[in-house]
C-alpha cells in the first residue's frame, strides 16, 4: 500500500501521461488520489457522476478529473477530459504502482518434479507447485496457494495467499486471483442408478485467458468432459459459482454472489448484477445487462436490461399484496368474466 | 489429467464389465468418453436425453451408450442400455481412474500427539492434523489441509488441498471434500443482552455419513449442542451454507449457492435446485424437489416439486409489472367490489 | 469437544454467578448444558421459546433456565431469570470454557521483519505474518493463515485456520475470525475504455471493531479510496459478501450468504435474514430487520421489517399464478376500464 515517501507529481506531468486538458494552475503538485469527500492537499479526485456535483462544490482536493460538461462547474485545478473515470484509474495506478515480483523462491515452499518457473517468479511461503507445473515470468503465488499437477499459469499473473489451482488448469497472463478462489475442482456431474448417485469423472479442464480478475471466495468448476473457459478481461467479484462447461465472454462482468449453471453460454460485454443466477444450458447474447438478484431461466437472444425482482415493502403490506399471489390467476380469470357479463349486458341494451 | 498413454479397451470389453446390449462392431477400440459434439476416434459418448439426437446423427464418436428408444437411431457401434447416464458414468470412472493415495507423510506435515493415521493414508504438504484425530486407512488429506483435535476422517476419503476440519468432526468413509470446504465453525448462535451479542457456544459436532461429496468453499456448521447431520450418499455442491443442527437425509442432492438455515430438517431423496433457501426449523419431506432461487419458509409435508421465483422479463415491462404488486391487494379488492356491483344490478334487473 | 474429566457445579452455585431465582432444589448438580430434548442427568436446559413448552413437560433434564412466565409450567428445579436465553448463554459459555491461547509461536511459522507480537500469542502451524503486522496479546492465530504486511489485529481475537487478512487491515480485540474468511481483497472497481475494463486500484482498508465475529468463507473487501468499516459487536455469518466502502454499524447481525454492494451503509442493531442483497450506495436506518430473500434497492429511512419474497407454491400452481405476471399491469387497466365503464352505466341510469 504504502510504505516511505511519497512522490510528487504536478497536475501539468500527468495531463502529460494520461492526456486531458489542464484547466487552472498546471502546477499544482499532486501524491495520491481521494474521494471529492475526503480530499486533501496533494489529493487529486474525480467527478464521474452529476450526482456528486454538490460535492466537487465543497472538496478540499487540490485538482480535480472532470468530463467536458463539469468543466465549468469547480474553479479548482482540473483536467478535463472525455472519460473522467477512466483517466483516474489511469491516474490512481500511476500514483500507486503495484509492488513488483521480488523474485525468489520461499524456504518453505514444496516443488514438484520438473515444474517450470519463468525469470522473476515470487513463490510465497508454504505453496506447493505440482509436479509440471509452470509459472510464467514475472508471477507472484502467494503464501499457502496449492497449484496442481501440469497446471500452467501465464506470465505477470498474480495469485494471492491461500488459492487452490486443481490439476490441469490454465491460467493466462496478467491475471489476478484473489484469495480463496477454487479454480477446476470437479463440476456437480452424478448419475442415479438404483438409489445411489454415481460420480460422473470431471476430466475437463478451466482455460481462463489474459487480463482476467477473480475475486474472493469465487469457484470455478472445471469441465465435464470440455473444458469451462473464461475469456479474455472477464471480471468476476466474491463469492461466485462457476459451473461445469460454462463459457463466459471476453470482457463481461459479474457482480458478487451470482451462481452460473453448467453449460450455461454467456456472450461477450455482458454485465451481470450481484446475486443472480443463470440456469444450466441457458445461452446469453452480447451486450446483455442482468439486474440484480435475478434468475435467468431462458435463453436471451436480443441485448438490453433483464430483471426478475419482487420489491420490497414493509413486511404488513409485503403480507397483504403476497398473499394475492396465489390468487393471481383465479384473478385475472374473474376479471375476464366481468368483462364478459358486462359487455353481454351491453350487448343485450344495445 | 493423466499423462502417459492410455490403454484401449474394446466396446466388447465395455459390455462385459458393465452390461448392455452390444450392437455394431464391438471389436471398435476405445480409450476415453467424450461428448458427442467432441468426440473423435477412440472415444465412447452417450445419449441420454432426445434433445441432442441431432447431435448423434452428426457425432464422430467412435461407439456410443444409447437408451433402448434410442437403439435404431445411429448405425454406429452401441451400447444399448436401461440407464444409459449411469453406464456411462461407470465406463467414464473405468476410463478415468482416480489416482491411488500415494501413502506416505510429507516432511512438511504436523502431526498432533496420538494422532491415527490407518494404513496407506497419503498426508500433503502443510498439512496439519490435530490431536487425537484419525484419519483412514487410504485416504489423501490434501495440501495445507487443518484437520482439529479429535476429528476423524474414514477410509478412502479425498479432502482436496485447503480444507479445513474443526475439532471433533466425524467424516465418513469415500468422502469427497474440494478445496475450501470448512466442516464445524461455529453456528450463528447468540442471545441479545442489554445491547450486546453473547454467544451462545456451539459444542456440538458436525456428523457426516459414507459416500458423501462436498463442493468447493462450502461450509457446514457445527451444531449448537446436537450434532449437525449429513446422511449418506448426500451431494453438496459448491458455496453451500448449512447452518447448525441442520439434517440432511440420505441420497439427496443440493445444487451450489444454496443457504440451509439452521435445524432444517430434510429428508432422503430431495433434489434442492441451485440458489435456494430453507428457512429455519423447516421439515421437508422425502422426495421433495425445489427449483432454484426458491425459498422455503414452512415445512412441506408432500412429495413433487415447489418454486418461488419472480419470472425474468425485460427491464422495462417488469417496471411496469412489478409496480402493480404493491397495489395487488387493493385490486383484489376492486375486482371483489365490482363483481358485488354488476350481481346486484343484475338481481335488480330480474 | 472436551476430553478430561467434567466438573459439576450446583444450580445454586450457578444463580450465584449468573443471577436468577432458583425455584426447587438449588442442590442438584450440573456439569454441562443441553436441549430440553436431549437433556439427561447432569444436564441443564432452557426454555425461552413458548413453542417448545410441550418439551418441558417431557424433558429429563436435571434442571431448567425459564422466564417468569414459564415459572410454574416444570417441578423441575429452575433457574427463573428475565432474559433465559441470555442466562442459558452465560452458563453454557461458563461450562464450556475456550480454550485459553497457548503462548508460542510453531517452528513452521513464518514471521516478518519488524512484525509485532503481543504477550501469550498462539502462532500456528504455517501461519505468515507479514512484515510490520502486530498481534495483540493472547490472540490465536491458526494454522495456515495468512496476515499481510502491516495488518494489526486486537488483543484477545481468535482466528482460525485458513483466514486470509491482505494487507494494511485493522482488526479489533476479542473478535472471531472463521476459517475461509478473507478481509481485504480488492473491491470490484473498474472503468470501461475502448471496450476494456481498467484495473480502479483499490487503496482504502477493512477496519473492524471489537468483539466482532465473522463466519467460515466471509468476505470484506477493502476500500477503492476510503475504508471498509465494520463497527463493533457486529455479527457476521457464513459466505456473506460485504463490498468495498460499505460501512456496517454496531451491533447489527446479519445471516449468511447475504451480499451488501459497495458504499451501503447499514444501521445500529440491524437484523438482516439470510441470502438477502443490499444495493450499492443504499442507506438503512438503525433498528431495521430485512426477512431473508430480501433485495433492498432503496434506501430505508424508518425502522421495522422489510421484505421482498415471491411465496413459493407447488410448481404446477406457481406456474399458472407468475405467467399471470407478465400481464399484470394490463390486468390492473383491465380492471380500470371495467369500473369506467359500471360507473358510467350507474350514471346513466341515475
């Protein structure tokens, strides 16, 4: 995180880097990045939402990242730019550089027979690497990570303490896994014969391609017979399940919590909300957003916004109006014969 | 996943260790199951479901397991059978072997005073095992695995790397534990005193039967004071919580994400869909099924299948919808007004 | 759980530590608590639940904690007290004594330059401690943990094997840590540019307060800018996902596998059931309780219970009730133009 000095930057040497316009005084000398709220002096922050317009009014942030249309809105320092949230991850990256692979191998770490370790390579405490294995130059395991047999993990890729990599996998390059991930454990394949439930062999593998993010907690469970493959720049939160022979499309995000069926297809640019579900076999277009805490049990072919979502009330009216759930289709068929006497009555006047 | 070369074994070979009907040439010569979309030479695939009969006509397997409706379906050679999935399973397990437990210590493993290991035990790197724990005969505890005082852990048992066991857990014989499974944390149990959380101890066990497979990060508590309860052959997939004092009957199969709350009771049988909930104190009957993303908030006393769930629509019809769910009881209620209306008018009229 | 020999205490040497009236004889001797159910001799129950009075009638326990209004229902000899499942904790948690840290630090261990430990801490078997972290005194932790560089945790908190705590996070004193618990994995920030997802770093930490417990495979992510914080007595079960910069306030328990999006802020003595969701920058008040299966997407201003759940049915009936659904907003103006039209058959009429 942190850790001696920190170095100075005017605003003008990173419109420099990152491009934008400098509006105000170029000069002003900048060291880490904050929140409108929190900012301070040497603090550069950003507006990438009208909603916190109030906020850039009263911030003590010595510049600011804005878009073409808050341009005017602050006479602090600023750069302006077409994508301000874009340029502040630029910006906040800059200011705070990942620390590099401090090349070596721990004391304490257990290799197996002919694994292969790229230049650089970090090997935390208490890994185990299986027997061919391969590391790519430049990757960081962290402490008490398990990579199995013949797995393969790219270079620049960095896994934090205490993941499991099962037998097999691939892993590409520039990825991040964060601690507790589970990747290519056996898919939920079992056959019933005469009461008893037979494992079906899950001898597929994960691919998961480059530039790819794995939060917390998240399994992803290796193929049945193919492979379950994870795209190029996919980021998936905490806590998700991956299914057997699931295929999730270059570039798509999911939130936190959302469990994939196996099988189920999911299409590139696609933006998935956290608790959701997607049921087994489904197959999902491109550029599909999927709102929060909502099961997809069907194929969706066209792209735009899903939801299937009861909202909340008070638990006293949540009780009145559920209770009419039941009911609903003896409801519509009453209001169907209403129509039907009514417009008998009418046709009798007329 | 394997390595070294495979052997092949005739379709004839197949039927005698597992039966079915033999029909084509069963000289053809096999070595690994594939799907049938994948297959090449070599390889037996199956049908067990008519959606992908298409997929048989096209299918460059070498042979295929086939249901008696499918017999006449493919000139292929095949294995005619009852249960076409479940044979398939066996010759996919006869095919794919599981590695035997290597048996032996690693230098890096910590054993506890008076621990038992039974004969052929293969104990991983990092592993640590408690006091008084016994693990047996043929089983693997995988790498950086914890396994508390006083637990035990049957024969033939898998526990993949990084689980974690706690004090005085009972694990039954064939087990299968993927990595991050943690067995006998502690329930979610305290009382409110003057604006405080006391924990209530939780000192009960977690009891699991034989033949029993756990999913990735899955976690099952401990009981409060009772045990907690998973009967033989259950299957738990992956992200599972089930909370102290639940029952689990034998043979029944849970799908990932699912939350089991605490002293739910389930029985034998039940299949229990993906990104469920079973509120607490629940009892479900044997043979129950329940969709995905449903919850269960009163005991069910009936076999057959139950949902709850919101179906998905587009974002802006299921604004349109959803908002009438807060008026539902109060259309009931028009509707009851109105049908009074139009039966008086119409008792008026005669 | 235990091992050794018990000791016994008399009900009445157990009203004079814990208050209470003692109803019958004070003289009977108790070694360890139990349900009413299950309760033999030595044991002492609790009721403090109506529904389980039948239970009393029957119990074989030596004696019983109730309420006032429970005082003449058992001849049992009693422990008659205001808040019996607070007594019945303080008992149970006297009988069943943790036990204490065992001062050291296991050869296997890996410490960090500069780390701090505080007097009579327990390091386990392949823990890493990074470099700078501090432990306070009599704190445990288990067996292949992981503490990132400059992590601090409070003196008296235990964690168990397997947690992970990345760097810079800040824990408080006498908390419980299950295993799988991972504190401080980066939030899910990132920017789209040019069809690619950039990397938002996350600088903020996860500061927790004291007496905190978090259950097996909880994830807190840290901040993006500011800190995660979650306030003290808070209660966290299994698998719940708590995004990055949300603020959780005192005393709020929360069951498992419910996911809070980054920026809510949840209340004082909240109550929030389990696989509930949050949404990202929401607000709840204090003293809210959310019913489980609940998705909060709005902020709550009031106390009182709030609740979002589609009731589940049998499948066949849910069918024929959530296609109706799709058409409810036309039913509603179905049933407008009917009460149009009657209202204007009543005028002319009149």
């Amino acid at each position: 995180m942190t850790g001696g000095k920190r170095k100075y930057y005017t605003l003008r040497q990173i419109a420099e880097r990152f491009g934008g316009e400098v509006v105000g005084d170029g000069g002003v000398r900048l060291q880490q990045v904050a929140t409108l709220e929190k900012a301070g002096p040497g603090n550069i922050a950003f507006l990438a939402n009208e909603r916190y317009l109030p906020q850039l009014k009263t911030t003590r942030a010595a510049a600011v990242i804005v878009g073409e249309a808050a341009r005017g809105a602050t006479a602090l320092p600023r750069l302006v730019c077409t994508n301000p949230y874009a340029c502040f991850a630029r910006v906040s990256a800059f200011l705070n550089p990942l620390a590099p692979a401090r090349a070596g191998i721990h004391r304490t770490a257990v290799l197996g027979k002919s694994a292969e370790l790229g230049r650089g390579v970090e090997i935390g405490a208490h890994v185990v690497i299986g027997t061919g294995a391969r590391i790519g130059a430049g990757s960081v395991i962290g402490a008490g990570c398990f990579i199995g047999n013949g797995a393969a993990i790219g270079a620049g890729t960095r896994v934090f303490p205490n993941v499991t990599v099962y037998h097999g996998c691939l892993i590409g390059q520039r990825v991040v896994l964060h601690s507790g991930v589970v990747i290519g454990a056996d898919g939920f394949g079992m056959a019933m014969e005469e009461g008893r439930w037979l494992k079906v062999p899950q001898i597929g593998r994960v691919v998961i391609g480059n530039d790819v993010e794995i939060g917390a907690n998240t399994t992803v469970d290796r193929g049945a017979m193919d492979d379950t493959l994870i795209e190029d720049g996919v980021k998936l939160d905490n806590h998700i399940q991956v299914g057997h022979n699931v295929r999730i499309g270059a570039h798509t995000a999911i939130a936190a919590c959302t469990g994939i069926s196996g099988s189920a297809i999911i299409g590139r640019y696609c933006r998935i909300g956290g608790m959701s579900g997607i049921a087994g076999h489904v197959a999902i277009a491109d550029h599909v957003d999927i709102s929060a805490h909502t099961m997809i049990t069907k194929s969706i072919h066209k792209p735009g916004t899903y939801t299937s979502l009861y909202p909340f009330e008070t638990h006293r009216e949540w009780r009145r109006n559920a209770a009419q759930l039941r009911h609903l289709h003896a409801l519509a068929e009453r209001v169907r014969a209403l129509e039907k006497k009514l417009s008998g009555a009418e046709r009798r006047k007329s």
